[in-house]
C-alpha cells in the first residue's frame, strides 16, 4: 500500500475514533442533567490575586498517520503556532506489531520507533516539548482480542504488566540518555496513560455481566506503568484519568465523576490528572453540562479526591467551524466565533490559579469529521491561528 493510502486508512481511522467520542457530547450531563445554555457570564468568577495562567499547546493529529517525509513540514506548522507544548498521540500497535523478546529495552528488534524518533528530534528541532499518549494495544498483548469500532485501533484492554514493560521501554528511549543512530534522542517528560479510557471505543470493555470491569483494568495499567516510567525517568510527569467527555456512566461507557471515584477507590499512582473538553456551550456561557468550562469548579472538587492540588492538563478541547454528521449547525462556531472563544478559553479567571498547567487545542488542522483546526482543510490559517499564536505567547511557556 503507498504512503498516501496509508495516510488516508489512518486518518480515516481517526475520524472513525473522533465520531464515536463526540457523539457522546449530548450525555454530557445528560437531558436530566438540564444541559442548557444559559445566559449568565461564566468569567463573573473572581480571579485570583497573582494568575499563573495554563501553556498553551496544540496537537496535530496527522503525525501519526502522515508519510514520514511529510513529518518535518507538518512540525513547522505546529512551530507557527508558536507553542512550546505538543501532544503526541503514539500508537503502541505501531510501534510493538510483535512481541518483543525483552520488552523493557526499547532497543529489542521487535520494535520500530523510526517515525517517533523523527517526531522527537524535529520537535526538538523547534524546541518544542511532547506530551505523549499511548493507546493501541497490540493483538499480543489482548490475548489475541480486537476490539473497538475498527480494527485499525485496538481497544481491548491490554495486558497490565505488558503495558508497563513497554511504557518503560518508551520512557527509556526518550529519557535523554539513548542512543539512535549514533545520537543522543530527545528528552520526554510528560506521560498520559492511554487516552478516553473511560470511552468504549478506546478501552474495552467498560461493564461485563453486569460489573464495570474498566476501572479494574486500567487501575492495573496506570500501576504497572507509573513505577516503569518513573525508574527510567525521575523528573517525568506521569498523568491519568485522560478521560473524554462523557458526563453519566452507561453499560458501554463512564461518567468522569464515576471515572474518577474508581481510581480514588483503587488508588492509582499520579502526577496529574487530564481532562478532554468539547463543550456545546461557549466558554463564557453558563451551562449544567459536564465537564464543560462553565463547570469547571465541579472537575476541580472531583479531582481533589484523588489528591489536594493535583494539576490537572485538558489534553483536548477545541471548537469546530463547519457542520459534521455528529456536530449540527447549532453546535457549531463560526470562525470569528472559534477565534473568540480561544481567546475566552486562555483568560478564563478559573484557569488562573496554577491548577490547569497546561490545555491543548485539538486540532492543528481540519480534517472533514472534526473540523475544528487552527488551519482549514486546503491550509489556509482561520482567524484562530492568529488568536492561538497571540494566547501561545501570553500564556506561560512551560506546564
């Protein structure tokens, strides 16, 4: 298969992934839940006395799937952003498409990391910084399964130890200290255990016979991989939860709050705790939903229960500008809108207290089932470019 099929099955099988996440945004908080737009301004909230505001970041969802010589234009556009922070989504199932003979070392022959060795160093390039997230198990590690809604991206829970090993072996590999081709890779600090786990569609299964077996299952992963990376890599920020926007808990997926609760129960080992937002609502705009910005407060009183003060990233959140089958026109932000609300999201006096280090916008560019980029689908820079670039350089550098 050529580089450019390749390129159009992955983006495809996000697409796929972006669908099954968002058309969850309805049960954020669900209809009982009064998810309504008010009219009460959400920044009425008092600001504190000395800000300390989130880094601005941005996440470009093509690394993964894009020809690996496309790779370096597609960081320098994440570089006219003018972030310091990226997210990078890094797909195990890629990476480990069969079982290496000694998982923990990221040198075993079994594993290819040319195309995040490339991501790695040209970020450095530019001096950005990547935030790694890691999902895609591969067949061996799921007892042979394949879940999810397609067979691109494997959702079936993976082995607990597993996981771990690998997660060690990645934390290796970028810890500064390994050697690729005679030099030195880049340095990577900032660690997600997997992504939208508490959503069928990235991890499964969420209930069997009647039990929520998901809170089990990655409890274990969370506990197998913090010790992994920490050993490799002692100043690493390790962050858990990532979960995707999804307000009540169902047989195929979990409410954040119950999310939460779970891994307070089963005390899972943290540095943070990552939130994905995708508000209806306008980030000023007063609305019961959740998680959304105008109930941020009820995200921060959740996530005290796993520790006072954690910080807690939003790894994803963003606004789309054109109707999609999941998003109708009332869900949608003109591009005058979109650039407004980046420019709301950034100064929100709730994100001023030093909690919220860090929030990414998902994503660089448009793709047709989430557009909600910086950049349209033919390259042209919308109004939020600027806005973005402006926020990018205001906010604080480093989360």
């Amino acid at each position: 298969m050529g580089a450019n099929d390749l390129f159009g099955r992955r983006l495809a099988t996000v697409l796929l992934l972006l669908l099954a996440a968002t058309t969850l945004l309805a049960a954020c908080g669900g209809s009982d839940d009064g998810d309504t737009a008010g009219t009460t301004d959400a920044s009425e909230t008092e600001a504190p006395a000395t800000p300390s505001g989130p880094a601005a970041a941005v996440e470009d969802d093509r690394l993964h799937g894009a020809p690996l010589t496309e790779l370096p234009a597609r960081i320098q556009m994440l570089a006219d952003t003018g972030v310091s922070v990226t997210r990078v989504g890094v797909w195990w199932r890629d990476i480990a498409a069969s079982q290496p003979g000694d998982a923990t070392n990221p040198a075993d022959r079994a594993y290819d990391f040319e195309r995040y060795d490339l991501i790695m160093r040209e970020l450095a390039t530019h001096e950005i910084s990547a935030l790694i997230s890691v999902y895609n198990t591969p067949e061996w590690a799921a007892g042979g399964f394949t879940q999810g809604i397609n067979k691109e991206v494997n959702a079936q829970a993976p082995e607990a130890e597993a996981f771990g090993e690998f997660m060690g072996a990645l934390a290796t590999r970028y810890s500064g200290e390994f050697q690729a081709d005679g030099a030195t890779l880049p340095q990577v600090d900032l660690f997600e255990i997997w992504n939208e786990g508490n959503l069928a569609g990235f991890l499964a299964p969420q209930t069997q016979n009647g039990e929520r077996v998901v809170l089990d299952n990655y409890a274990a992963m969370a506990k197998a991989a913090y010790g992994q990376i920490k050993d490799a890599n002692p100043q690493a920020t390790v962050i858990a939860g990532v979960t995707g926007p999804r307000g009540k808990s169902n047989d195929a997926n979990t409410g954040v709050e119950d999310w939460i609760a779970g891994m307070a129960d089963r005390d899972v080992p943290m540095d943070a705790y990552s939130q994905h937002i995708y508000p209806v609502a306008a980030p000023k705009v007063a609305t019961q939903a959740f998680p959304a910005w105008g109930t941020i407060d009820r995200l921060t009183e959740a996530v005290d229960r796993l520790g006072d003060d954690l910080p807690i990233y939003v790894t994803e959140a963003g606004y789309t500008t054109m109707v999609t089958p999941f998003r109708d026109e009332g869900a949608t932000a003109t591009e005058t809108e979109q650039a407004q609300y980046v420019r709301d999201i950034y100064s929100l006096p709730q994100l001023q207290t030093g909690r919220f280090p860090l929030i990414v916008w998902f994503n660089l560019q448009d793709n047709p089932g989430w557009p909600a980029g910086l950049i349209d689908i033919n390259g042209r820079k919308k109004p939020s470019h600027t806005a973005f670039l402006k926020a990018a350089k205001s906010a604080s550098s480093t989360p």
